[in-house]
C-alpha cells in the first residue's frame, strides 16, 4: 500500500490530436490555464490540475477512440447546473451519451464526450430517489 499518498494532484488526458483536444476544452471548460506547450495544456480546476499532453512516449500506447475510451473526467456541480450545462453542450454539438438523469446512488448526471471519445460528466449530489 502506498500510504504517503493522500491526494490527487493532477490528471493527465494523453492525446493523439492535441491542437483538436485543447480547442475543445478551451472552448468547452472556463477553468484557468496554468501552462502550455506545443504538446501540452494544463488548467486548474479546484485545487487538481487537469492535463492534455499529446502521446510521445512508447508507453502511451494508442487512443482509445469512442470504441475504448481512457478515461472518464467527473465535474462537479449544483443539481440544476446539470441540465444548463447539458444545453450547453447541445448548443455547441457536442456527442452526447447519456442526457441528465438522476442515478439512484444519489447523483444527476449528464455524459458526454471529448474528440478522442473519452468520457466526460457532469453531475450534481442529490438526495437518492426512494423508488
């Protein structure tokens, strides 16, 4: 177990198209951006960063692509926040998975995806349904 770890502090989103990836994000999120390259983009969101860095080293390995996607990204916000961030998203034409609906352990959630088919959601607490 490696029990000096307490938190995360950054994510780091490994694409294959990385002016597509930035373009999307930059557009998409209002997060402040920390640093920026060539390769990468990194913004802060809270107190995690959140990384785009384009794949460049051997064990990047391949996209996921929309069949296999890497990894799903959670953001967090108010239970009405989930349906104008869901016609946000319409808005801008973004792929939409799942449009908002409340999840019986407790969280309105709405899935959609970036360019390179990774998962993203926004999502509120809520009290759980009793049905």
């Amino acid at each position: 177990m490696l029990t000096p770890v307490k938190q995360l502090g950054y994510a780091i989103v490994l694409c294959d198209d990385i002016d597509r990836m930035k373009a999307f994000y930059r557009d998409l999120f209002p997060f402040p951006i920390d640093s920026e390259s060539d390769e990468t983009l990194a913004f802060q969101v809270g107190s995690t960063m959140i990384g785009l860095r384009k794949r460049t080293r051997d064990y990047d390995g391949r996209g996921g692509g929309p069949e296999s996607p890497g990894l799903q990204l959670a953001f967090l916000v108010s239970p009405e926040e989930v349906d104008e961030c869901y016609q946000v998203l319409l808005e801008k034409g973004v792929r939409i998975l799942d449009p908002p609906a409340n999840q019986p352990r407790g969280h309105r959630t709405a899935y959609f995806a970036d360019p390179e088919g990774n998962i993203l959601e926004v999502y509120a607490e809520i009290r759980p349904s009793s049905t």
